[in-house]
C-alpha cells in the first residue's frame, strides 16, 4: 500500500489542467501513463522507484471512487478538490450549486461518529 | 524597535470574492452582510497604518507536499507570487504578485532559530489563498511587503496547540526586536470548526456550531488556559477533520498576548463560521 503515492497521484493530477482533463475523460489510460511516466518523476532528470499502487488503489483511481480513497486514507483535501474539478460543473448544471459536494458528503454517511481512517504518511 | 500594531486573526473563507462580486442576482442571500462584516474588519487594520505585514496561513498542498514537508517554514524573497491554477479553477481567486522584505524575513528566520523553532525557509515561494484571502478582505490594495510563515495543520503528525501558541510569543518577540522603525502588523487566517472531503462538509453549519461559539468566546476574552485546557489535536478532529486550522487562531493569540480582543465579529454561513478579530498590543511580549 502506498498512501502516499495515492496522495502523489491526486496531487499532480489536481495542479495541472492537461492532467486534470486526461483524467476526467479516460480514467483507465491516464491513470496507467501516470504510473508509468508522471508518478516516477522526481525532476526532469531523476526518477523514483520506491512507490506503486496496489490493485485496489489502482482500481479506486480508475473509479475515481472518492469513498474508496477516503478509507484508504487518501488526504481529505486532496481526494475533495481533484474530483470538485471534475465533477462540479455538471453537477452544479444540474442540480444547484455544492450539488456534488453534497453527494460525496452522503456517500460517506457510514463514517459519521466514527473515527475516520488515518491520513497520517 | 519595531512596533507591533495590530494582531488580525480571522478565517479565510476561499469563496468571498466570488460570493461578493458576481452579479447580484446570482449571489447568496448573507453576501451583502458579509462584505459589510469584511469591510468593517479591513477598517481595524487600515487604521493602524501598517508598514509591513507579517502574515502566518498554511499552504494547502499547493507548494508543499509529502515528500518535504515542514512544520513551519518563513518566505525570504523580495517578491512573491500567488494563486495556484487549482485556487483560480475552483474559488475564481485571481493572481497576484505581493511584495518581500527579506531584511525583516532574515531577521524574523535568525530570532525564531535563536529562540528554538527550526524554521525552514524559502526563498521562491508562491503564496496560496491562505494568505491570499486577507489579502482580498483586510488590503485589497496589496501595497505592503509582507514576511510570509507557513504552518503544517494539515500533514500529520502535527504540533501541539501549545508549540502553536509558543510560536505565536516567539513571534511577537521576534516582532518586537526587529531594529526597524516600521509599524508591523501581524495577519493569520485558519478555521474553526470544518470539514472537507467527509460526511459533515458542506452542510448548513460549520460540522460543530458548539466548538465554534466555545471557540469565539475564548478568543474574545483571550483565554488561553482555557484554550490548552480543552483543545487538542484530537477534539479538534472531533469536531471536524480540517478543524486543525484553529492552530493558527490560537499562534495568533500567542502573538497578541492572553489579552480580549479589541474587535471580534462572525458570519453564520453556510458550511462555516466565518470570524474576525482584531487585538491592538497593550504589553510588551515577555
């Protein structure tokens, strides 16, 4: 597991525009080309290879499944702002401002009164 | 010596210059009040004609993430950008460029080593909105250098209430020996209760009204005993799991003193308490 390569995804993804796009429109590709090509990048010479996803990880990504992440202990920001990018608008178009964020908030009803999963790396 | 004038702690609320200047028939119903509140606010600083800005936030994963992260860390630049492309895609917060004084941040970044906090430091820092914010609501006009501090209240394991309060002294102090006979105001936003990325975001209230008024009513009287007594890092995720920003109204506290506040006002809105408060010193920092 690497909670920190899942927070590293979320993180490049949401501060760049041509990612942000990739990312909405074909999960499964992009999220394969980030782990061969972004994710490793420490500068425009130097890579890593300490981090990978595990297959759940991966398929959370894949989903852009945000409750996933979120028990995974994904970083509330991080895991909030990248998928406001992708899905406020239409949400919002459809159904009133904060629509989506209200959504996401009710998906993870489960988790109210409880401790929630660590984001601690 | 420099003379501190004013200490201004508030939230930053990232929507308020959407929620105030998109067409009024589009924005929420409390957008008149606020601007009100925020302009009445702007007046407690304008009024002590500062020189310099000392201003303490907490980058959110905009400059500073996993793999180097500090506690606390100060801008030394002469000049700083600000507003990530992410800020200005999700809260419309335009870019700016703010002003450095590197003379006061080497000394401030010397006097906080001397005094034991292992700042790191940075000498190309872009400012995000927790910086940004007061901008736009205390001095719109951006025409004052500012020595920027950043805090983690965001990555855990993070710093007791108390180091944040010792800090807020060891600023003041810093603040106060600065040979320099500029009037220096010190600007920190944080949060009270809130939530992001869980089930109590974005409801009606802040995720805990409770803490929120608690919270008010210390700051208002400067109780800090108070304060240490009854926050830790684990109420304060009780009470919602960005709450964490209170650190910074409780370093702000360190640097006005354990004194009541000379202005304090707050907004109920939608998924926050947004509040303000203003200390002008009545002491030397110990």
């Amino acid at each position: 597991m690497s909670k920190y390569y899942v927070n590293k995804f979320l993180f490049t993804v949401d501060r760049d525009p041509e990612y942000l796009k990739r990312y909405a429109e074909d999960p499964r590709t992009f999220v394969a080309t980030w782990e061969q090509s972004i994710g490793p990048k420490l500068n425009d010479a130097e890579i890593s290879t300490v981090h990978s996803f595990t297959p759940e990880e991966r398929q959370a990504l894949v989903n852009h499944d945000y409750v996933a992440l979120f028990e995974m202990g994904a970083h509330f920001f991080l895991n909030l702002t990248i998928f406001i990018g992708i899905y406020d608008e239409p949400y919002m178009a459809k159904d009133g401002p904060l629509a989506f964020q209200k959504e996401f908030a009710r998906k993870l009803e489960h988790w109210k009164g409880k401790d929630y999963p660590s984001v601690e790396t | 010596m420099a003379e501190l004038v004013a200490t201004l702690a508030s939230t930053h609320h990232p929507f308020y210059l959407k929620a105030t200047t998109m067409p009024v028939e589009q924005q929420m119903p409390q957008a008149p009040e606020w601007k009100r509140k925020v302009e009445s606010y702007r007046e407690t600083l304008a009024k002590t004609k500062p020189d310099i800005l000392v201003m303490i936030g907490s980058d959110h994963f905009h400059q500073i993430f996993l793999d180097n992260c500090p506690q606390f860390l100060i801008g030394k630049a002469e000049a700083y950008d600000a507003t990530f492309y992410n800020e200005e895609r999700e809260f419309g917060i335009p870019k700016y460029l703010l002003q450095g004084d590197p003379q006061m941040s080497g000394f401030m970044h010397q006097h906080l080593m001397d005094q034991n906090f292992d700042f790191a430091f940075s000498n190309e820092l872009k400012i995000d909105h927790s910086i940004i914010c007061p901008i736009i609501t205390v001095r719109p006009q951006n025409d004052l250098p500012v020595v920027p501090i950043y805090t983690n209240i965001f990555a855990p394991p993070l710093h007791s209430p108390k180091r944040f309060y010792d800090l807020g002294r060891a600023i003041r102090k810093a603040i106060d020996d600065y040979p320099s006979d500029k009037r220096v105001a010190a600007i920190g936003t944080g949060h009270l209760s809130l939530e992001l990325g869980g089930p109590r975001q974005f409801m009606e209230t802040g995720p805990d009204p409770d803490f929120d008024h608690q919270a008010i009513d210390w700051l208002r009287t400067g109780n800090i005993d108070a304060i240490l007594e009854n926050v830790s890092l684990e109420s304060m995720e009780k009470s919602g799991n960005a709450t964490h920003g209170f650190l910074n109204f409780i370093l702000m506290l360190g640097v006005a003193g354990p004194e009541a506040a000379d202005y304090v006002d707050n907004l109920d809105l939608f998924h926050t308490m947004e509040a303000y408060f203003t200390w002008y010193p009545k002491e030397q920092a110990a």
